[in-house]
C-alpha cells in the first residue's frame, strides 16, 4: 500500500505535502532492511537519493527519524519526504589520497571503500574527484563537469586502484584505452559458496523494473568476466575476477548469475549484513604507458576488513 499524506504534521511537511509518500509495511516487507525496501517500492530514485533522505532525517516513523538498518515489523507505517537534492557540484575536498603512482599525466590511487568516484546526487561530499581536486588544484575537463580528469570509476563500497588523468593530452589517451580493451584489470572478491573457475559471457544491461540495478538480458551489452578460484573455505571463495568489458556492476552481476554473490553485496546477494560493504577490491591494473611506452603495473593491498573477514572464517 502506498499513498500520499503525512504522518507527523509541521509547518514545514504542510509546506512539502505534496512530496510525502506514507507506506505500511506488509507481511512481505517485514524485517527487510528499510533501505533495502525503499530503494525496491521507490525504483524512480536512485540509491544515493534514498541514502540523502535516511541522512536528512526524511524517513520516518511515529517515533521519529529511522535508520537505514532499521528492520520495520508489519503494520508500521513509513513516512518518506521526497525533499528536492541541493545543486550538485564539484569542490576541493582536503582528503588525504593513498597515492600508488604519479607522473606528470596519470596519477593511480588506492580509493577506499565508503568514497564515491565522482559527486552525484545524494553523495556530494567524501569524493575522490574532490581529493584529487584539493590535491592538484586543476584537472583536465571532461563532457561531465563533475567528472575531471575521471577515466574510470569504481562502485562506492569497492575499494582499490583507480586511475586518473592530470594533463589534457592523457584524458583521451586513457580513455583510449579502455575502449579498446588495453588496460587489464584484476579484482579480489570473497564470494558465497565454491565459485569455481569459469569464464562468463553474458549480456548485461538496465534492470526492466528497477533502473538503479543491471541485470542479464539477452538484448544486453556485452559483458565477459573471468573467474579464478584462489583458495575455498567454510563455505566461501576466495576469487580473482578478471573483467573484459566494462560494464556497470559486471562482476558483481556475473557472481549473482552463476548462483554465488559476492559477499555483503545487499544488492545482488544475500540481505543479511554480514559486513557492512560488499567485499570486491580492484587489486591490480596494467597497462602500457601512453607516453612513456613502458608497462606500468599497479597493485593496491587488501584493505583490513576483507583480510580480517577470510581470516575468521
């Protein structure tokens, strides 16, 4: 059940009426993650939006403001105030990056996980493009104002290597390269049960129903995805995932596919919160120097709760 209204009247909800939804939790919603549930009945947003909502206090209950972890019980009702997101804009943010590599025209960091590439709506702050802006005070343009210098990004709960672009003439080399499938990525990931080594292709594209996933489909981009098993126990892999193509979530949908999703992935997993991110770490990239013309190999260690996650098992 959905409806408009308000269940906790002010001068200010009077105001945004209009931009209240109440929803009342039935027997199929119950003890699912709030975030998790609004994100599925609101698929219109995205999940940085609902993320700004919970951290606004927009999302509430007759007690109050929830929390995103919050597990409703059938019959409660949910008020969510649909509040228009502040202009999106990029700023200098003075974060101290985990600088791998640097020359004049790429700078290679290791992004932890919790940071978004880029701002976007819902995530205007504790960006890598605003580290890399207070860093370097300027960055070559791209299409997108937001994105500087951005030659790829990584999801915001993946941690690892990322590349960057500091001099005009290396943001299309780079890009370049990517297009053409020249720079080779590696990732770690932690996976339920025993993901044995396979290679996967199949076509990922947009979720039908729910535009903030990607889903097979057989009208789909082309999407190939190499798994090695590294080590198995107590019911979990330890794999090194090797993506071909570049597609949104690509390894985290291929794990969902053959049936062994990627821990904490609330997403395309299980919704038990193991963790409190999903575990994949982008651990290696190569390529060959645009410029330099010699091969440069970066890896990034596993930060500690992946490492500390395999070992207690």
């Amino acid at each position: 059940m959905q409806e408009e209204g308000w269940l906790l009247p002010s001068k200010e909800r009077i105001q945004v009426m209009s931009q209240c939804k109440l929803i009342t939790i039935e027997e199929d919603d119950a003890n699912i993650r709030l975030d998790s549930l609004i994100t599925k009945r609101f698929s219109e947003h995205s999940r940085n939006y609902i993320q700004y909502l919970f951290e606004q206090g927009l999302i509430r209950s007759k007690n109050g403001a929830l929390k995103k972890n919050a597990r409703p019980k059938v019959g409660d009702i949910i008020e969510i105030t649909l509040k228009q997101l502040p202009e999106v804009k990029l700023t200098p943010e003075n974060i101290v990056l985990d600088i791998l590599y640097e020359d004049d025209d790429l700078i290679i960091c290791n992004k932890p996980a919790g940071m978004v590439t880029h701002p976007a709506a819902g995530s205007l702050h504790n960006t890598f493009a605003g580290a890399l802006l207070f860093y370097l005070k300027s960055l070559p343009p791209s299409d997108d104002p937001l994105r500087p210098g951005i030659i790829h990004r990584l999801d915001k709960d993946t941690s690892g290597v990322i590349v960057a672009a500091k001099s005009v003439r290396a943001l299309p080399a780079m890009q370049q390269l990517f297009a053409n499938r020249e720079m080779k990525k590696s990732y770690l990931a932690i996976c339920h049960g025993t993901l044995h080594s396979c290679c996967i292709n199949t076509p990922i594209g947009r979720h039908p129903k729910n535009r903030q996933m990607m889903a097979i489909l057989e009208n789909g981009k082309e999407a190939l995805t190499e798994f090695t098993l590294l080590e198995k126990k107590n019911g979990f892999s330890l794999i090194q995932a090797e993506p071909f193509t570049g597609r949104t979530h690509q390894i985290r949908v291929h794990a969902k596919h053959v049936n062994h999703p990627i821990v904490g992935d609330t997403i395309y997993g299980s919704k038990k919160n193991q963790v409190k991110r999903h575990l994949l770490h982008a651990q290696k990239i190569s390529f060959i120097h645009p410029f330099k013309k010699v091969l440069i190999e970066i890896s990034a260690p596993c930060p500690a709760d992946f490492n500390d996650f395999w070992a207690k098992l």
